[in-house]
C-alpha cells in the first residue's frame, strides 16, 4: 500500500494533463545531437539499461531526453511513463517492436517490417475428404443442388427431368443416412433434408400425374411425428383425390387438414372451406356448399367465393337468396388503391417520377387484374341470374342495373345496359325495339360508352344491310374513340360494300395501329389487297394472320386461293389439305381440291375429292356435271345417268341435262329409253333442235315411221330459227353500219352463243365433241345425212368440261371471307 497515494481535497484530480513531454516534440529535431547521432551510427540499438527500481509506480522522477533536459512527467496516479530513463541510461521504446525495429538486430542486417525475407507463408492445411465429416458434408451438399436443380427443371416446364432429379436425390439422401448410421452420427441426422426430398419428390410425382406415387410419398411425410405440421400436406392429397374425381376421400383429408391448423392461421382455413365448398358443388350436393360458402363469406369475404354462392343459389332456385348474394357479391371490398392515385401532378417532379415508375409495376398489374376479374364476375352473374329473379329478362336486369349503380361498381351499370341489348341480338332478335332504343340511349353519355353503343348499332344495321345508317353509327362511334378497332373495322365494312377499297384498307389499317392483335381488321385487310389485285400484300396478312389462329379454316382457304391466283397449284394444294384435316367434311373444300388435282392431271385424286365433295352435299352442279363426264369419259354411262338425273332434278328448265340422260342411254344400247327419254324432251321443248335432230336420227335408224313427222318439225323450227337470227343481225347493222366489221363479229358470236345457250354450265355441249368410233353401232350409221352444223352433246372421244377450272373462286363467295363486324367484348 506504500505506493497506493490517495487524492487529497487539496490536490488537483487533473493536474498534470497539460505538462508537454519534450520527447514528442518533432519541429526541434534538427538540432537535437543525441537523435542525428543516433540515425547516423548505432547508438539507438544499444540495449536498454535496467531500471534499478524494482516498482514502476515510483513517484515523480525526471525524465531524460535525448535533449538532455529532465522534466519531471508523472501520471494521474504518480507512475512515470514506459519510456523512463533509469541513472541517465537511455531505455528504448518497447512499442514499435511490431514494426520490426528490434535491439538485437547486428549492424548490416536489412530493414524488412513485414518479415518478407522469411519466405513465403506456409500452404494452408488441405480438408482431408476421407473423414466421415467431410463426406456427409459433400453428400449434403450434392443433395441440396439436386433439390433445386429439380425445381429449376420444374419451373421451366421439364417436368420428367424435374422428377429425375427428385428421385436421384430421393437415392442421395439415403445413402447419406446410411453413412450417418455407420459413423455413429446417427443423432445428427438432417431432418429438414429429409423432409425438403419427400416433399419434392411427392410433388414431382403430382406434376407428372403419377399420383397413387405422389400419395405414397405424401403418406410417409404424414405419418412421421418427427416431422412438425406435416398435417398441412393433407391438403394436397386432398388436391390429388380432387383430380382422381375421388370426391368423398377428398373432402375427408380437406377436413382432417382443417382440424390440424390452428385459428391462427385464418387464411389458410379459408382456403381449404372454400375447396370443400368445390368439391361439394361437384358431388351436387349445393346444400353443404352453400354452408361452405355462407361461412366464408361472414367471416372473410371475396368476389370468388361470392360468385360460387350466387352459382349454388341458382342451382336450387331460390330467388331471394340470389338477390341477397347478389349484393353482397358488389359489396365486397377489394382493398385495391383508387386509379387517381396513378395520375400525376404538374407540380412536384419527384412525386410524378415515383408514380411513373410504379404506374405499370406488378403490384399495379395485380391489382388491374382483381378489378377486372371482380366485374368479370359480377357481369356473368346478372347476366345469369336476370332471367331467374323475376318475371322477364328486362326486369331482371333492370334491377341488377340499379344494385350495381348503387354500388363501388358504379361504372359497370352502363356496361350492364349495353350487354342487356346485346343478349336480345344474340337471341337474333334484331327487331327487338328494347335494344335498340337501349343501344340509342347511351349517344349522350360519356366518350367510352357511346362508342360502344354506336359500334354495337353499327353492327346491327350492317347485319340489316342498312348500310347508311351503318356508316352512320360507325363515324359516330369513331368520333367518341378514334381508337376503338371495333369502330375502325366497321367503317371500312361499310366503304368496302361501296366499293371504296383503298379507304378501307386505311382504315384497317388504323384499327392494326390501335390494336395490332385485331385478327378482324387483319382478315379484312387481307380480302381488301385481294380485291386491289395486290396478292403479295394479302398473302403477306393471311400468313401472319395463320400465325395468330392456327386452326382457322377460312385463313387457310384464303392462303389457297392465293397461291391459285399466283398460280402455285402444289401450294394451293398443301393448304387445302390442311383445310381438310380442320373441317373434313367441307364440300367446297374438298371440290376445289378436286378441281386442283384435274387442273394437274391427276383424274383418280380429283374424282375421288370430287366424289367426297358429292356425298357431303349432292346438289353441287358443277360436281355434278364433273363426276357425269368422268364416268362417260371412261365408259361407264350407265353410271353417269345417276348423277344427270340429279341434275334435271335441281335445274328442271335446263334442257341440256335431260339430253345428257337421253345421250347416255344411247350410248349405252338401250335405244328404246332414248328414244322415250327423247320425245320426252320435245314435249317439254318443242323448240329444242338437238332433241329433234336426235329424234330424227334414231327413228331413221329404228325404221319408225313418225321420221317424216320430226323431219318437218325439225325444218319449220330451224327455218324459225334463221329468221329470228336474220332479224337480230339486220337490226344491228342498220344501227352501226359505219362498224360492219365489229357486227359481223358481234352477230356471229350471238349466233354461236345463242345456239348452244348463253350460261356457263350450257357450255357444256361445245367442251364434249363427239367423235365417230368404229365400235359404237349407232354413230356407224350414214351421220352424213345429218346437218354439218350440228355437234353431238356426247361424242365417244370427249373432253372433260372446265367448268369448275374455268370458276378459279374468282366469285368470292361471303360464306367464304366474310367480313368481321364486331360486337363488343362480354
């Protein structure tokens, strides 16, 4: 205790603090001997000299300098400093040691503070793999890459790969517990690995609809008590049960899930009554539901759920109850931010940079999506249940109208009104005053709305072929929303029916810029460039139009008649196949493919198109008039009576089909019928020369007596017949006679057209020029006798009619490429 000195309350507590210690004092070291002496030469490495007081504590003792002076420098506590000189010998300083300057370096030794002479540290000691530890921590490891190599795999849409990874970590994970056991660690086993393999690899197998595997696997997590909440995973083997439409089970592990969660966790218990609730609906059991869902919606309510109920109120026909879940469907809050908040201000730039940046964020999308989701249910639901609630269908509506207006959906209500008339023209109804006096009421309301009714009202005159009021309403729905597409393909509908093509291929093109996935504005773009004759164009739309509707038969039909046009058979041909494969039993179709296959040369493809083409629609006459001359073509005419016939039956004033039958049975032998098949014919055209020179021939060959009588007839009407053409071309070169030239031509050709009649189908008789044939016994018989003018209908030797080639679909037909008028979305 001698050397313990206690603070008098005379003493100062903080004397001494402001003594300077001369040591520190580095602006006089210049002229200081004792330190350029000892930077010079070796005097600072001599050895320290020991103090000869064994205390440090020692009281105040003066301090020797290298200046030589002596301060007497104590601390708070009277223990002089570390660096104090004993009997004037200097004592090195012990704190910069670290720094590499020592007392017991030798003269000549190098300066070297980080010890750099010493060489390179040695290397770091290598993890030995063979220990136990090492392996399991490998194993470990490997496991848990698998893991999320599978839900990579998973997640990318690979779902066999996903399941092979699960399963070789399945492999993994208990090869590392066999090692545990055999280390003795089996104390330290990896729950949480187990459990995160079962649960993927159970998983795994419900993607791939492996599921009396995926159960296997769930079971065995259920049934271990090591593992914590494993009772949750019973909702999925409920899930899977669900799928198998194994209803009862599914319902049993929907409720034994629900008993092992906790009020804790309420929006999983939601979850799972409203799951019970489907599975309910599904068994038809709509009383159960309906608790379900009464639950939920008293206790936490949402548009889902709410719209199930309405569903199952609807199902046992309780009006009451419907109109009740009706307005607690609107009343349900979405919790979602109003859109004001997304529109910026003029004056605080931070503030409209922090809403342009969240304006389209996820969350903004998400809660887009509830919203239109909630009014997409809301919408069916009236729709659904308006007829149900009263007596109309008006009246139903009406007064969901006025629920909704009443509501934070006030904006649907218009919407509510335009589906209202659109139900009534989906009923085909287009006379119905209600919708359109309704469709005519929204011309005063705000832009979005009347361009919905006016486009809707377009529509229907369109479709009435009304096509003034049309246009009418297609501009004043423009005039709300240039930017409705509906709206655009309306008015250039009604410029294409005026004929107006490059208008209204501007027009569909607008409607693309508003929306580019408008395929009705496409479509008719495309038919508009075929009508322009700019086919590269329309072949360039149809094929990105083919691109968005993969199995559209009318683009497919359109890129067909293309390629004809370009003249590419083997392209319109490939389309056409593939018309086929999407509608099989399209007549047009599979005649047009005929008609290619002729076109090429093929005649066993193109008769058996053209027979299909028959059987699917038997009143096609330019199948008709094909599949007649195929088998004449190659003799077989009894066989081509069928089908004339059927053509007489379809066109009874055309004479020519009954020559057809009366000319096959001639061909055949059976001359009596032809002859019966041929007065026949005079009765019904008395004027008809070919049936009388026909008439003649055969009775001059039976040796029937009344030749004499057809022969006078044949002569008055063909003397009938020069006058009549006589008349016609006098009449036409008193009219021109400074153009006798183009007359003749003119009259020769109403000579030739009116002989052999002025329709395309009458033109048969000129494509099948007989020719005489040695093995028919008929033609052997004197034909000079008959008039060198005169052109047998069906010669032995014909050619086939090109009717149908000759057709080229250049009449598009509206069934084949109507045009798209909108009706609004529902």
């Amino acid at each position: 205790m001698e050397n313990v000195h206690l603070a008098l309350e005379e003493d100062d507590l903080y004397s001494g603090y402001n003594d300077y210690n001369p040591t520190f004092d580095s602006e006089e070291l210049e002229n200081d001997l004792g330190f350029q002496q000892a930077v010079r030469t070796s005097h600072g490495r001599r050895p320290p000299m020991t103090a000869k007081f064994p205390g440090t504590a020692m009281g105040a003792r003066p301090l020797v300098s290298s200046f030589g002076s002596r301060v007497p420098m104590t601390s708070s506590m009277g223990r002089p400093m570390t660096g104090a000189v004993q009997d004037g010998a200097a004592r090195p300083m012990t704190a910069v040691r670290a720094a590499g300057y020592t007392s017991s370096l030798t003269r000549g030794s190098t300066f070297d503070p980080l010890g750099q002479a010493r060489g390179p540290a040695p290397p770091l000691e290598a993890n030995n793999e063979d220990k136990p530890e090492e392996k399991i921590k490998i194993l470990e490891k490997k496991v848990n890459d698998l893991i999320e190599e599978s839900c990579m795999a998973q997640s990318m849409g690979a779902l066999q790969l996903a399941l092979e990874k699960a399963k070789e970590a399945g492999r993994k994970e208990r090869g590392l517990v066999r090692q545990r056991e055999q280390s003795s660690n089996a104390d330290h086993i990896n729950l949480d690995l187990t459990y995160s393999v079962l649960l993927n690899l159970a998983n795994q197998y419900a993607n791939n609809e492996m599921y009396p595997e995926a159960l296997n696997s769930y079971q065995v997590i259920v049934k271990n008590k090591m593992f914590s909440n494993a009772g949750r995973l019973k909702v999925n083997m409920a899930n899977i049960y669900f799928k198998q439409k194994n209803y009862p089970k599914a319902i049993k592990f929907y409720r034994m899930a629900l008993d092992q969660i906790s009020n804790a966790h309420k929006e999983m218990r939601i979850k799972i009554m409203q799951n019970i609730g489907v599975v309910f609906v599904c068994m038809g059991q709509y009383s159960d539901a309906i608790t379900s869902f009464e639950h939920i919606m008293g206790e936490s309510p949402n548009i889902k759920t709410g719209f199930n109920l309405i569903l199952c109120y609807y199902a046992i026909g309780d009006r009451e109850r419907m109109k009740k879940a009706f307005q607690k469907l609107i009343s349900v809050p979405l919790g979602i931010d109003d859109e004001d908040k997304y529109i910026p201000s003029n004056d605080d730039t931070s503030s409209n940079m922090v809403i342009e940046a969240i304006k389209n964020d996820k969350l903004h999308q998400m809660e887009r999506d509830l919203k239109v989701l909630a009014e997409k249910y809301i919408m069916t639901a009236a729709k659904l249940i308006a007829p149900a609630i009263e007596t109309s269908f008006a009246t139903g509506f009406d007064w969901c109208v006025d629920m909704v207006k009443s509501s934070q959906y006030v904006e649907l209500a218009n919407d509510l009104e335009i589906n209202k008339a659109i139900t009534y023209l989906r009923q085909k109804d287009f006379n119905q005053v209600s919708a359109v006096e309704t469709l005519k009421t929204f011309e005063k309301k705000d832009s979005r709305v009347k361009s919905a009714a006016a486009t809707n009202l377009s529509f229907l005159y369109f479709l009435e072929k009304d096509y003034d009021q049309a246009d009418r309403y297609a501009d004043l729905a423009m005039n709300a929303d240039r930017y409705n597409p509906a709206a655009l393909i309306n008015k250039g509908n009604t410029v294409f029916f005026k004929q107006d093509y490059e208008k209204a291929a501007e027009f569909y093109k607008e409607a693309l810029r508003n929306d580019s996935s408008c395929t009705e504005a496409l479509y008719n773009l495309g038919l508009t460039y075929k009508k322009l004759n700019r086919l590269g164009e329309a072949l360039d739309g149809f094929l990105k139009l083919h691109a968005i509707l993969r199995n559209s038969a009318q683009v497919m039909y359109q890129l067909a008649h293309l390629y004809e046009l370009l003249e590419d058979p083997q392209q319109a041909i490939e389309w056409l196949m593939q018309v086929i494969s999407v509608t099989p039993t399209d007549p047009q179709a599979l005649a047009k493919l005929g008609e290619l296959h002729d076109g090429e040369g093929d005649k066993s493809q193109a008769f058996q198109y053209y027979y299909e083409s028959f059987r699917y629609f038997p009143s096609n006459i330019d199948v008709i008039e094909w599949l007649g001359a195929y088998y004449i073509e190659t003799q077989f005419c009894e066989k081509a009576i069928q089908y004339f016939e059927r053509a007489t039956l379809i066109q009874p004033t055309q004479v020519k089909w009954q020559l057809m039958v009366a000319s096959c049975y001639r061909r055949s032998g059976n001359y009596q019928k032809a002859l019966e098949t041929y007065k026949d014919i005079h009765r019904k055209f008395p004027e008809n020369v070919e049936c009388l020179r026909f008439l003649v021939r055969l009775c001059t060959d039976m040796g029937l007596k009344e030749v004499q009588e057809y022969a006078t007839r044949l002569k008055k009407v063909e003397k009938m017949k020069e006058i009549r053409e006589q008349r016609v071309k006098s009449g036409r070169e008193g009219s021109a006679r400074g153009r006798r030239e183009g007359r003749e031509g003119s009259a020769g050709s109403a000579d030739s057209s009116h002989s052999s009649n002025s329709t395309k189908g009458e033109r048969l008789s000129a494509k099948m020029r007989s020719l005489p044939a040695s093995n028919e016994p008929y033609e052997a018989s004197s034909p000079k006798e008959l008039d060198a003018s005169y052109v047998d209908p069906l010669g032995p030797q014909m050619e086939r009619p090109k009717t149908g080639a000759k057709k080229r679909m250049e009449d598009d037909d509206f069934a084949d490429e109507e045009l798209g008028e909108d009706l609004l979305p529902e």
